[in-house]
C-alpha cells in the first residue's frame, strides 16, 4: 500500500535528503514485497515523498491525493480548493500553504505534528517519528491498546502526533508558521 510523506521547513532553505524515503520505503512495507522506488515532489523547504506509489495516488505540482477523486476539478491540488467527492486522503501544497483534507468519513488517516521549525504529515505515524528522530510514547493509545485491542479515538503511538479530523482540514500558514484546523459539517 502506498504512504505519503510531507515535511515542510519553517526555513525554506532546508531540505530532507532524498535516502530518507529511500530507507522509509524499506522499512514500511512487508518483507515479502519490493517497494516501487520512491516518487518526490520538491520545492523549497518542502519534500513530498510517495512511497510504494501505485495506480492510487495522483500527484498535481507538489500536491498529492492517495485514494480515489470523483467528478474533481483539474486544481484539485490547490491550497483552498473546493474539495471533490470521493475515498482519499490530500496532502495540498504551494508557497504560501499546506493543507491536509480529509474526506467525509476519514478514510484514509492523516496524520501530523508541527514543531518549532518543521510541520510533517504522513498516512504512516512510524515516518513521523523517524523524521523527527525520537519516540515519545503516549500512554493512552497503550491503556487503551491493552484493554480494547486498538490504540483509542484520535490517539497516537507518539503524544506529538495529531490525528486529522473526519471531514477536516488542518492548514500551515507557511509565512506566519501557525495551523488551525478546519471541520467542515456534513
């Protein structure tokens, strides 16, 4: 199954080195697979990588939608763009904005965390932790692994993770390095 990885640097001079997604696209798939090498959208101070990218996931400047659009419009990778029917999760970037969407029933989860100097987003919470490089375990999502069998509502393995909403949008103001979220009402 594909993954989909974004990191944005506050200093837009930084980049993640390309091994990154090459070790990443390693690590997250079975043994028993040979990951397709991984596909990257570059600009400045913002990597996208898709990893193990497949017949699902389509690509749109530095945008990336992995899942399934119905009737979209040809911009639906643009920051603010009105946001088509259909299965996906999507990751929209330009200079300005990121913007993370997720359909009416979440289908696909999204998850993030926004630090001091960078914001990264991904469909796996194990490419979040090794870009930022330390676990920090949160307690819950162990509580309630052990009495319920999965990790609990929103809960994250990692406490700096954030999960995004059913129906929501979570937006980086790139310039002001502020995210608010956004839950749109079905």
């Amino acid at each position: 199954m594909a993954k989909v990885l974004l990191v944005c640097y506050r200093d837009r001079s930084r980049q993640l080195d390309p091994v990154v997604f090459h070790k990443l696209s390693r690590g997250l798939v079975p043994d028993n697979i040979e990951p397709a090498p991984p596909r990257l959208l570059i600009a400045p101070g913002l990597d996208v990588g898709i990893i193990n990218p497949n017949a699902a996931v389509s690509s749109w400047n530095t945008s990336v939608c992995l899942g399934s659009l119905l009737d979209s419009d040809a911009e639906w990778g643009r920051p603010f763009a009105s946001c088509p029917d259909g299965s996906y999760a999507l990751f929209r970037a330009d200079d300005d904005h990121v913007e993370l969407v997720s359909d009416a029933c979440a289908s696909r989860t999204i998850w993030y965390v926004h630090t001091d100097d960078m914001f990264v987003a991904s469909t796996s919470q194990r490419a979040i932790v090794a870009v930022l490089g330390s676990y920090q375990a949160d307690r819950q999502a162990h509580i309630w692994m052990l009495s319920a069998g999965n990790i609990g509502p929103g809960l994250s393995w990692d406490a700096r993770i954030k999960c995004v909403g059913v129906n929501s949008h979570v937006v980086l103001d790139r310039g002001a390095w502020t995210v608010r979220e956004i839950r749109e009402v079905i």
